[in-house]
C-alpha cells in the first residue's frame, strides 16, 4: 500500500526514477491517494507504455510434466520418455506431446520456453516464485510475502476500461495471487461458482428483492444525502471511494460491463471451442474481460499433481487444456488482439524426468517449460533446451523471473519501480532476471 | 530522536530589519588538500523581514588568483595550484571574502579505500541493494550493502576473479574504471566519467598499489551538515553542504558524495547536489545526509507564507496544545474551528470505543453546559468495557495472536485475547503489560502472554518484533548489514538477539503451545563475525551476566522500563497518538530514528516524558490527547490550512477499520452478523482472534496478523467493497431482516421521527432540513404506494453508504 522511491540510489539499469519520487507514499510520508490515483498513470511505467496490453496468465497449478507436454523427449529411454508419442507441429522440426494436437495446428502462433528452472520442489515456493517473480522467504508459506505480478498490473496499470476491475483471477482465487504489501484493493477480483455453469461476480446481481429500478432509486436518493463535504478530506479515501462506488454502478447497470462476465453472451459454437470446461470457460471469459479492458488475468487450472498414473490422468486433463489454449490463441488471433495480448502458460515446476513406480511423476523445479503467445513477442520458436532426458536445461537456462520480466515488458511496466514493503525496506518490482531477448 | 528544535523565527510579525543585512557565507575560509578536493559555499542574505534565505545560486564567485582556486557558478571551489588567494562573493550589492589555501596541489595525500573510495560506490550506486551491493550481487561482481564492509568489498574488488578488476600497469584501463565509465558494456550503464574528479581518485588508488586502509589510518567520526535547521518558504530553494570529521582531526567537505534524502517527499525534494527544492505544503521535514555509515539530518520548516486573519490559540492547559498551537503559530497557518459537539461525541466514540455513540449519549453531551464536559466525557468513554475491547483489538493484531493451528490454537489465541483484554480494561500500567510479554515463560494456562512466542517463533522475529512493536526501531535491516539509515550494526542485532537466545520451548499443556523455560548460557552469533553477541540492548552497554541462572530477557524488560530508555515510551505514546490524530509524530509511527525525526520532537519528548511520570498510564495518555483542543478542531479546512496534511491543523478524516465498520452496519440495521464458535451478538471488535472468515473484513482490510506492522492493516478502497456494500445480499439482508426497519414500522411513527431516528443511528446528529425535506418526500411517495417498509430500507441503504458513515470525520 506504499510506495516511495528515493529517485537517488540509482538503478541498475540507468533508468531515472526521479519522476516516480513524488508518487504514491501514502502513509509513509504523507502523499495520499488522491496523488496516487493522479500519478498512478506515470509511476512505474517505461517510456515506451504499451497502452492497452494485458496478459492472460494460465496457471497449471501442481505443476505439469514437461515432458509429457511441451518438452517430449520421444528417444530417451522408456522410463523417461513416459507412456506418450511426440508429434509434429506446423512448425518445422518442434515436437510436442501427442496430447496437444490442436496446439500442434497453432504453434506458429506461440513459443516455447523450454530451458525454466529453478531451486524449490514444495508446491507453496514454488507457486510463489512463479507468481511472483521471487522465491518463498520461507518454507510452507500460505499467502503472498511479495505481490502477484496481476497485483503489480493492477497498481501500476490500473484498468483500461470502465466497469471492469484490473486484475481479475479465474475460476476462483488462486494461491499466491494476492497483493501483500501493495494492500487489498490489488488483490485479484475473484468470482464465485463453477465457470461451466454459474460462475458468477460477487454483489453483481442485485440483492433478493431489489430490483434495478429500486436500485436506481436508491442511487438518487443515496445522491442527494451523501453530501459531506469532500474538502475535509485531502488525503484521497473519499474520493477514492467515490471513483469506486461509480465503478461498481457500471459494472452492475451497464449492460456492457456487465456483458464483460457474461459468458451466455458468447455462440456456443464458441464456447463448445474452448471446451465446456473450466479452464475452457475460463479462458473465454479471459478474453472476453481482456476485451472490456481488464489488464491482467490468471485462470488457475489446477489438478496437475501427477504423482501417479500420468497416462490416465493426463488423457483425461490434457485434451481440456489443449482445446481451451488453442481456442484462446487463434481467436485472440482472429480478433487483432494477438500484438496487444500476452498469454503464458506454466505451472510451478516440471516433473521428474525418470517415470516412478506408480507410473507418476514427482515434483522437479530442475526443468520445466512455459508456452508464450501474441503480446507482440515472436512467435513459432522454442527458446532454450533440456538434455536427452529432460533433466536440466542445457541451453539457455533462465528462471521464472525471466518470464515474468518479459511480462512486465509487454505490459511497459518498469520493474525497477521501487515499494515500500511492510517493513520499511524499498522493494523493486522484480530484482532479478530480464525480458527473454529471443522472444522480444 | 533527542535533537529539539533551535528557537524558531516568528515569521509573520517581528521584523528585524536594519536595511539591507550584509550576507554571510558558510565556511568563512577554506582549506584545500591535494588536487581532487572541493568545497561548497553556502550564501545567506536577509530578506526585508529578517528572514535567512540561500542566495548561493543568485551569487558570483570570483577568484583573486585563478592559479590557485576556482569558484563555479553554484558555489563549488576547486584548487588549482598550491598557494593562497580570496573568493569574492557579490550577492546583488553585498560583497565578501573567502580565504583559501591550497596544498599538497601535485603531491595529494595518499588515497585511502575506506575514506575515499568506497563513499565513491556508494554516491554513482555501484554498491545499492539493487546492483552490486544486494546479497548475491550483480553478474558475478558483490559488495558490502552501501560499503558496511571495507574488508569485503577490497577482497572483491582487489582478489576476486584473479585480480581482473584491477590492472596496475594501467590504473585506468581497470574493468573497476572500464565498467561505470561504459567503456566496455556495463548493465549499469554509464555512472562515472572519464578523468572526472571520482576517476582520479580511483585511479591513482589503484596506482598506488589498490591496498585497504592500515588499521590506525583516519577513521569516520561524524559527518555535519549546514544549514542544520533553516525556514525555507514554498516553492524555494536551500543548498546544504555536508562536512565529515575523521579521528585524525581533519574535516573535508563532502557535499558531492553524500547521499541525501527528505523524509516527507510531499514537502520537499533534494538532489544528489544538496540543493533543497520545497513544494507547496507546509510543515516540518528531514534532509538527510548520509556518507560513509554516518548519518544526519538538516530540518526544514515550510510555513505558509501567506497573510492571515490575526488568530488567537483556544485557551487551554493541555500539554498537546502547548506544543500544536506553537508550531502552527510559527508556520502561519490557523488552525480549523473546533467541530460540533455532536461531530465530537462521534468522534471520541469511535476512536475511544470502536463503536458510534447511541442517540442519547450525543443528546445529553448536546446538552451538557458545564466547561469540563469533554473531559468528564473522555473519562466516561475510558471506563467502558467496549474501550478495552477495541484497544484489545489493535493489541492483538500487532502482537499477531493467531490461531497458529487452526481450531487446536484456539485456547491459547482466545487465553492471550483475554489477558490483553483484561489487562487494559484494569488499566495495567504499560510497562508492566509489555513487561509480562517480553519476558514471558511457563505455561499459557497460567501466563497466557506466553502465545505471544508461539507466533513469534524464531530468534529473528523476536527480534525484530520486539525492537518495532516496543521501541520502534525497525532492526530488520541490520540482520544481514549495518542498517542503512541507522547506527545499528549487525553487532547490535545479534546482541539485541541475544536476550531471546535462552528462551527453551517444551510441550506444555496446552499442546499448541509450547511452555517457555530458561535454558542454560548461551549467545546468539553473529553470522558476519562467527563471534558470540553478548546480550546488548539498544545503543546502550553490554550487560554484563553474572547469575547464569537469570533469564537474560529480564534484564532486557529492566532496560526497557527504565524511564531514561530513549524508545520505549515515546514508541507506544506515538502510537496512541497517530490513533487519534490519524497522522504520528512521527512516521510510519513504528520506524523512529534519528533519520526520520518526528515532526515536533518537542511535543513527542513532552508527552513521553508526562507519560512515564504517570508511572506508563494509558489512559492517562489518551486522556491527555482527546481533551486537547487539538484533538477537537473541525476537519472542515479554513481558507488557509486545506492542504495541511501533517500539522493538526484540523482533524483528518480516516475511513473506519474494518471491525468497527461491520459492527457499525450491525448496530444501524439491528442486526448480528454471526460468527462461528463466538456466542451471538459478539460482533467484529470482539472477536478474540484471527480465526474467524468474513468475506466483509477481508475486503476492508482487516489485518491478517502476519508481520508486526501496524501497516498490515489497509484502508484503501476497492472495487469489491462498493458492490459489496451497495449491492450485497448480506448487507442487503441486515438491512430487511434487521430490528431497526421493523421497529420503525411496528411503533407507527410519523415519518419527521422515522427520519430523525435513522439520522441519529447511523450518523449520530439529526437531519439537516434539506436533508429531512428529501427524506420525506421519498417516505410520503413511497408511504402513497403502500411501499413504506421499502421506503425506510433505503433511506437506511442510503445512510449507511453515505461516506459521512464511513469515516470518522
């Protein structure tokens, strides 16, 4: 919820961060809220903005074999190479699983990152490094100590529409998608229900009993008696919340903001091509709210824990994934949106090269791999590579930060912007890493 | 913190002015050595006020002998050549002299590592915590956090990599040279330039053989810097000059590789030069200067500026108002009108209590003629059972009671609720409150401060706990180097750690949490030396433990009771105060150091000191604060304080904290919102943990208890917080199902008094007759069409999302 720079101790890069100076330091020195949301729109963006960027960030929580999917290693030896043939893409000479096959038709419109490691094996760290950009401060850590690279779009970026929140996440609230010390108003906007039938935006249908008319009602009337004075308040929470209580009306009377969550509003034909399923329906409705001006989006799809029996397990999780990413990148192609939108797809770690006795694979931060698309970046190419046995990368190592870097360059986010976390300490948006220069 | 104010000129007012005032220029002589030195000059005038303002940019600065000296269009000389000659500074009519000697111009003394090139890393950035200095470095090349570490740092630059750095034959084709000049690719991009002063210096270091500083060589003492206190007006202009003390008695001017930083970017900005630019605020600020671990500040008072209608301050013995008063008088800027009586029983409700006052406590306070009624009132709110559960509440959440465990940890979490809560409802002194936590042992059963170790587990987060929750310090940063704004070295943290070492943890009673005993002697290391800490509170001497048998934390709790403890007093009385006023002395309230001064250390060293004479009585202090006159200023602005974010010049409105927004919409509607294994009608302030999930104070911020910073706790608005209170089922629910609208429909009231009563309940006045005329019209349309129930839900709605609800104003 802080932020302040120093604009003195100089970055690493060269880049002049004086004019984030004066900005933000709620609390901290005594700039508020309403400079926020006045400067917001300068701080922490690079020269080159990229104004109207936005990720769809698809999370494979419980972290999927790269071998069994974007990474198959069809002459290794059986205990490695696993139960599923590699086949051709239409991209000459890269391979993916036999699992993908509509991905297989669009590769020329993604690349593959093959060549991701990093150092934690527990589920809670990793998920942490990949959401984040950092590695856990501890062990077994439940909720965020860095923010969400959707919370850092969402403060640094704000939305780009009316009506629809910033950062929003899907199906439902992922682990490690929260905003820690940027505060809870950059938390992901999260919805409730099942995305193949009701998934639905908390307090966005009026209440029982209140129709939108008596809602209108109340509005004038609510119009007419909020009439404290704002002047006795400088620091920005009145007006602040007004901005959001004008939002909030929007988003429940405006039929197109309200459209933005409506997946009913989508031919089925096109929903049954993302598959009528959750990552499917979620990826729609990705698209759909990316459209209305969302920045950020994370679609969680969890469930690839594989320890056991991959070849059924996969058959049966795989397909969902294959048709839901292959639908969301050749409409986000059909639609122009293919240079403003990035989509990644990753998990928080690879998995075991060497199959184990339950025909399973256990968690191995040691290689993984990551699928980008559109956003502007080059596309058809697979950067970096994992030896013969999908062990370790021998090509091209690069971390969960590099990703996320190229991230912050397609949304012109400047990760030398400095916050203040819950300690005092200036905190950068990312430390580490850099954008992946084959792809840019 | 100890530092006081010099006497403050009056600027509106008392005029001194004898003509025109001769200007004064700061050194009045100088002294050079060897050629890479340099000076700057500070030049004050008086303007027709008498005031002291720089007028160093708008003065010239000529040499007698350019051989010898040169003086820049700012203020910077520079030698030229051994000798002696005179700067002649003109300021429009007003000329005087400088002295200056030069030495040693060709044969400069030898260059020293410590003295002279580390503050170099640290001034172009080579060394910050985002490139080399940061723990695993930057692209294979580490150094010492800002230079903490000579002996590091000079074994990475001199024999890391075989001594690639470092090329003698050719001192300034080094890579150390090669890489911030950018002449070969360098991440950092350029940050030297080629033969500039800096490089000169490096190089002929290296010349001279690249070696660390013998042990008796001249050691930092201090460093100082001029002006240390000046009256700036907005949008003005200060230069400072920075000068370092060495132990061998020299003093040199390092203005140009100091670092400096204002502690309230939203009065002031300075540059890596020193030079001062003030905005349009108005208040008190700390430049910083920093240079070589050694810090200091220079204060800057803004005042307004302006003429202003006379004003008189309220009349009052408060000792808060002895000091605000003072200080506003000195800044120009009156203060605010005190509010309303009904505005002040909601206020010191709220903040006193957690919850609004009923109708008929405004009522009778309304009525009240007597002159000690707001003090008669303050004692009253003290003496409620809702005071010790809301302070109750803010304890708990700094001390981070949680339920570890899930539902196991709740015996200990709830034990540890309910001797918080007891312990301010009696009124237990403050030192003896904390004294009972930090020193706590034996089972929770039967010393239930002993959950406080269950969450603060680790040696560190005691540590750090302790130091910020208590005496806030923040020591987080000294753990792994010499803190970057403090004195504190990692010495002092593991030292400080050491107190904490002994504590030994068993399976207790209560499974959750673990019984606390004494262990036998032992210290805690100093990772950076290998070497024990002997235990070693904060700025003050080892202690030296002779009984192997005492628990080393009892002397620690002895030093912090101590009433001469420089920390203890002033943290927690600080944080009372930013409760109250919205806004600490200083802050953030839990980050007091000599870097970050209050912004009336005066009135902060005089509430402490009264604090610990009423031997630490918490109410004392808030009794002390919400009579002021101070506390009771309207926060409508007059024409002049509107932007006044820091001087109490009138009240700063603050949303309400999450728990007490809950119960607040809970009281209005009538309704309880239930929670899980709490007995109904609990409400949100009571909860006695953080084991209780709702949707509602998640959104509003509530903290989740994991770090010991009262920031946890946010106040920011969102998105889900507007829908969910315009347009939630559950808030729709206690609006419908709640006592309040059935009651009103029930007694068949008129609608002037259906309206009145809402007004009252939910923002604890009356209506306006604007406000009453709009109500009755919506209530008499409503009332024709048989609608009347839903008539009063939204007058309700209506109220409840009114900001005035939402804010404590």
């Amino acid at each position: 919820m802080i932020e302040v720079l120093s604009g003195r101790y100089g970055t690493c890069d060269g880049v002049s961060r004086r004019s984030f100076v004066r900005v933000g330091c709620l609390g901290i020195a005594g700039l508020n809220l309403a400079d926020l949301f006045r400067t917001r729109a300068r701080a922490g963006q690079t020269k080159s903005t990229r104004d109207g960027s936005a990720v769809i960030q698809i999370f494979l929580g419980g972290g999927p074999s790269h071998i069994d999917t974007f990474d198959p290693k069809p002459s290794a030896p059986t205990e490695f190479r696993g139960a599923f043939r590699a086949i051709g893409t239409d991209v000459p000479g890269v391979i993916v699983s036999e699992l993908f096959p509509r991905l297989a038709k669009n590769l020329d419109k993604v690349s593959i990152v093959r060549s991701l490691r990093h150092t934690t094996a527990d589920h809670g760290s990793g998920s942490h490094w990949v959401m984040t950009g950092y590695p856990a401060p501890q062990a077994l850590l439940r909720t965020n100590a860095r923010p969400s690279t959707g919370s850092i779009a969402a403060k640094l970026r704000g939305g780009l529409g009316s009506g629809v929140p910033p950062y929003v996440a899907l199906p439902n609230d992922p682990s490690f998608a929260n905003a820690a010390y940027l505060g809870p108003a950059y938390n992901p906007f999260t919805l409730t229900g099942d995305p193949t039938k009701t998934l639905r935006v908390r307090d966005l249908d009026p209440a029982p009993g209140i129709t939108l008319e008596r809602l209108d009602d109340r509005r004038r009337l609510l119009h007419e008696l909020d009439s404290i004075d704002r002047s006795r308040d400088d620091s920005g929470m009145m007006e602040g919340l007004d901005e959001f209580y004008a939002q909030a009306y929007q988003l429940i009377t405006d039929p197109k903001a309200r459209r933005a969550f409506d997946l009913s509003a989508e031919p089925a034909k096109v929903r049954e091509r993302y598959g009528m399923t959750s990552v499917g329906q979620s990826c729609l409705l990705a698209r759909r709210l990316i459209e209305a001006g969302t920045t950020f989006v994370t679609v969680a799809d969890g469930g690839w824990d594989h320890h056991d029996n991959i070849p059924k397990r996969c058959r049966i999780q795989a397909p969902m994934l294959d048709s839901a990413l292959s639908a969301l990148v050749s409409d986000l192609s059909d639609r122009g949106l293919s240079n403003r939108v990035l989509v990644v797809v990753w998990g928080e770690f690879g998995r075991t090269p060497r199959v184990n006795r339950s025909a399973g694979r256990d968690h191995w931060p040691g290689a993984m791999s990551a699928i980008l698309a559109g956003g502007g970046l080059k596309t058809g190419i697979v950067v970096g590579s994992t030896g013969s046995k999908g062990e370790f990368p021998v090509e091209r190592p690069l971390g969960p930060e590099d990703v996320i870097q190229t991230m912050y360059h397609v949304l012109g986010i400047d990760p030398n912007h400095e916050f203040i976390d819950d300690s005092g300490r200036p905190t950068r948006v990312l430390n580490q890493g850099a954008p992946i220069p084959e792809l840019i | 913190m100890r530092q006081t104010l010099a006497p403050l000129i009056v600027l509106s007012g008392i005029l001194a002015s004898t003509g025109s005032a001769a200007i004064v220029v700061e050194p009045a002589r100088l002294e050079l050595v060897g050629c890479d030195a340099h000076a700057q000059l500070i030049v004050t005038a008086k303007d027709e006020s008498g005031a002291e303002i720089d007028v160093t940019d708008r003065s010239s600065f000529r040499s007698n002998d350019p051989r010898v000296a040169v003086g820049d269009t700012s203020g910077r000389i520079e030698p030229r050549g051994d000798g002696s000659t005179q700067i002649v500074i003109r300021y429009q009519k007003e000329i005087t002299r400088v002295n200056v000697s030069v030495r040693r111009f060709v044969d400069p003394p030898r260059v020293l590592f410590t003295r002279d090139v580390e503050p170099i890393f640290t001034k172009i950035g080579c060394n910050s915590g985002v490139c080399h200095g940061k723990a695993s470095g930057q692209n294979g090349f580490r150094l010492s956090l800002l230079g903490y570490d000579s002996a590091f740092d000079h074994e990475s630059i001199v024999h890391e990599t075989r001594g690639r750095r470092i090329f003698p034959a050719a001192p300034e084709r080094s890579l150390l040279l090669m890489k911030p000049t950018a002449r070969v690719p360098h991440g950092g991009g350029r940050r030297l330039e080629v033969d500039s002063a800096e490089f000169r210096v490096i190089a002929r270091w290296i010349r001279q053989g690249a070696v660390l500083d013998r042990a008796d060589s001249p050691a930092l003492v201090n460093i100082d810097i001029y002006p240390k206190y000046r009256i700036v007006s907005r949008n003005g202009v200060q230069r400072v000059r920075a000068t370092a003390r060495y132990s061998d008695g020299t003093t040199v001017d390092v203005t140009r590789l100091a670092q400096f930083q204002s502690n309230a970017p939203d009065l002031d900005e300075v540059d890596d030069r020193g030079t001062i630019k003030t905005f349009d605020g108005v208040g008190f600020a700390a430049i910083m200067a920093r240079f070589g671990g050694a810090t200091t500040v220079a204060r800057i008072g803004v005042p307004l500026g302006e003429s202003t209608p006379d004003w008189t301050p309220p009349e009052s013995d408060n000792l808060v108002d002895r000091y605000v008063f003072k200080r506003l008088k000195e800044l120009g800027v009156p203060p605010s009108e005190a509010c309303v009586d009904a505005e002040f029983a909601r206020r010191s409700s709220f903040d006193i209590k957690g919850v609004a006052p009923s109708p008929e406590e405004v009522v009778a306070y309304e009525n009240d003629r007597s002159l000690d009624k707001r003090s008669r009132r303050i004692d009253a709110l003290l003496e409620t059972p809702e005071y010790a559960d809301h302070f109750a509440l803010f304890w708990s959440s700094i001390l981070r009671n949680k339920r570890t465990l899930g539902i196991a940890s709740e015996e200990g979490s709830f034990a540890f609720h309910g001797w918080i809560r007891q312990s301010i409802a009696a009124n237990v002194p403050y030192d003896r409150f904390v004294a009972s936590i930090v020193a706590a042992r034996g089972e929770a059963a039967s010393n239930p401060p002993v959950v406080w170790y269950r969450q603060v587990r680790t040696l560190e987060e005691q540590t750090d706990d302790t130091a910020q929750l208590f005496l806030g310090v923040r020591m987080q940063c000294a753990r792994c180097h010499h803190h970057p704004f403090e004195k504190w070295t990692q010495d002092d943290y593991y030292g400080f750690a050491s107190f904490f070492q002994r504590i030994g943890r068993k399976p207790g009673e209560d499974p959750a949490t673990p019984c606390l005993y004494t262990e036998p002697f032992s210290l805690a290391t100093n990772p950076a030396t290998g070497r024990p800490a002997p235990p070693k509170p904060l700025g003050a001497a080892e202690i030296k433990e002779t009984d192997p048998r005492r628990d080393p934390r009892d002397a620690l709790v002895a030093w912090m009771r101590d009433p001469s403890n420089p920390y203890f007093a002033k943290s927690v009385v600080n944080r009372y105060w930013k409760r109250f006023f919205g806004r600490g002395l200083v802050e953030p309230e839990d980050d007091m150091r000599d870097t970050n001064p209050p912004s009336d250390p005066d009135l902060l060293n005089a509430l402490a000191a009264d604090f610990i004479a009423s031997g630490y009585d918490l109410k004392h202090l808030i009794r002390t604060i919400a009579t002021s006159e101070a506390y009771r200023r309207s926060s409508l602005p007059n024409a002049y304080n509107k932007r006044d974010r820091r001087n109490y010049s009138r009240f700063y409105p603050r949303r309400l904290a999450a728990e007490a927004l809950l119960d607040a919409i809970d009281r209005a509607t009538g309704s309880a919102e239930p929670f899980r294994g709490v007995p109904p009608n609990t409400g949100a302030i009571r909860l006695p943990d953080d084991g209780f999930a709702s949707y509602f104070l998640e959104i509003f911020g509530r903290p989740k208890r994991e770090s010991v910073c009262e920031c946890e706790r946010s106040f920011e608005p969102s998105l889900s917080q507007t829908l969910h209170l315009l347009n939630s089922p559950s808030v729709q629910k206690k609006i419908a199902t709640g006592s309040r609208v059935g009651s009103l429909l029930a007694a068949g009231r008129d609608d002037a008094s259906i309206v009145d009563e809402l007004y009252r309940v939910c923002l604890s006045r009356g209506p306006t007759a604007r406000e009453r005329s709009v109500c009755l019209k919506h209530l008499a349309e409503k009332r024709s069409a048989g609608k009347l129930r839903e008539a009063i839900e939204d007058l309700l709605w209506s109220l409840i999302n009114c900001k005035e609800f939402l804010f404590i104003y």
